[in-house]
C-alpha cells in the first residue's frame, strides 16, 4: 500500500474510532501529499461504497460491513514510537501535534510532554500519564507527520510558541538562546497567545541588558517585557545568560 492510500485511510480510520470525520485539506499538508491524488483515491473508496464526502472538503467512513473491516485492518498497521505509542495508535494526526522543537536531548526531558489537541477531541480521548494536553483550535498552526516518529510534530518556531504560551515548566528560553541563529523570532511571537509573547519578550528584554546585544525583530520586546515575569525567572536567565562568558567579559 502507497504512504498516501495508508496515510488517508489511517485518518479515516482513527477518526471513525471517535465518531469524527477529517477535513482533507489537513491531510494533504499534515503528510505533505498530493492534493489531487487524495481526492482521486477519495473518489475510488466512495465509488467502493467505503467512504462518503460529509461536507465541503470533509469525508468520513461508512458504517458498513465493509468499510469497518477496511478500517480495523489499517488500525492493525499504525505503530507508535516510544512514549507516544497512544497518539500514533488512537488519534488522527489532522487532529493533534507533539509540541517539541527538534534536538531537544540536550536539555533533559521533560516531566510532562506538551500536545496540543483540536478542541473537538476534548471528551473523547483520555491521554496517558507523561502528557500536557491542551485543547484548542488547530487554525492556523503549522505541524507535520514525522514518518519516522509515526507522529505529528509541531515545526520549531511552531512548538515554542507554544511552550511559551502553555508549559510554564519548560526551558524555553534556553532553547532560544542556544539557537538565535537560526530561529525566526518573529513567527515565534506571531504564533503565540499574549502571555508567550510577554514571557518571550522578557527574556530577549533581559538578554539585551544582560550582554548589550540587540536581537532583531520585529516587535517591540522592551514594551512588552513583563516585570513579574522577570522577579520569577531572574535567577533562571541570569545563570543561562552569564554562565555563557558574559560575566567575565563585562566584568560582573
């Protein structure tokens, strides 16, 4: 079977399994397929009697005899990756993501592990032990399936963002000094709700003062900054910041 037939089948599959149907649009961009090819093969299971389209752009499974055994088969293949076995095994990847930028090991592991969920699961899915669930609009966010991990990855500046905004516990901001290089602060703040965006503008706000350096971008981060914000994570950003060569190159 072709990753885009085992790919729109899965989505259907685990969907049925919740009494959902999946927006097609999700599953062309979250697997990175073909758009036509998925509406062809769309049109092959509804001609089979397999599947039916529900809405504009929205398909589900048929209740029938065959279209269950169809599904139950599929379910057999999706195999899970490590701790994230229940995800890969039970929920649409159109209908969640693991928010985790990528070569994170440096920094630990988390006690809890932050997914972002589309509210329409909230009541029906039960995430194990490990786990931050969230649930909220997926509109506008940007996640991809990772063929190797067998799950749905949030892109970095997308996982930030949200680590910022929902998981008060995570080192966020050492992730951020480590990669200013490359990361796109400004999608970072974009993405974001209000209380990201304040605690990502205090730290850049710190590290200004901290090493003279102004980080580029588009958004006024000193104004944004977050006095109580500051008093709670001082210590957290003075032992990242000057445990780096600061002190002793400004004579702290």
């Amino acid at each position: 079977m072709s990753k885009l037939r085992w790919a729109v089948l899965l989505e259907l599959a685990k969907a049925w399994r919740l009494n959902l149907d999946v927006p097609v649009a999700r599953i062309v961009r979250v697997f990175g397929l073909n758009s036509g090819l998925v509406y062809k093969f769309l049109r092959e299971l509804r001609d089979d009697g397999i599947a039916r389209e529900v809405g504009r752009g929205r398909w589900a499974l048929r209740d029938t005899g065959k279209a269950r055994a169809l599904a139950e088969y599929v379910l057999e293949t999706a195999e899970g990756s490590g701790s994230h076995e229940y995800w890969a095994r039970s929920v649409p990847e159109v209908y969640y993501y693991i928010a985790e930028p990528p070569s994170i090991e440096w920094l630990g592991f988390p006690e809890k592990t932050l997914v972002i969920v589309d509210s329409l699961l909230q009541g029906r899915v039960d995430p194990p032990e490990g786990y931050l669930p969230v649930y909220i609009s997926l509109r506008g966010r940007a996640w991809r399936y990772d063929w190797d991990l067998k799950v749905s990855m949030s892109l970095p500046e997308q996982s930030l963002a949200d680590l910022l905004a929902y998981d008060p516990a995570y080192p966020a901001e050492q992730y951020i000094y480590h990669n200013l290089s490359w990361l796109n602060l400004d999608e970072v703040a974009r993405r974001t709700n209000p209380r990201g965006l304040r605690r990502l503008s205090t730290f850049l706000a710190f590290l200004r003062t901290a090493t003279g350096k102004q980080v580029a971008t588009g958004f006024d981060y000193l104004r944004l900054a977050d006095p109580a914000i500051l008093e709670k994570r001082l210590g957290e950003y003075t032992s990242l910041v000057f445990a780096n060569g600061v002190a002793e190159e400004r004579r702290v």
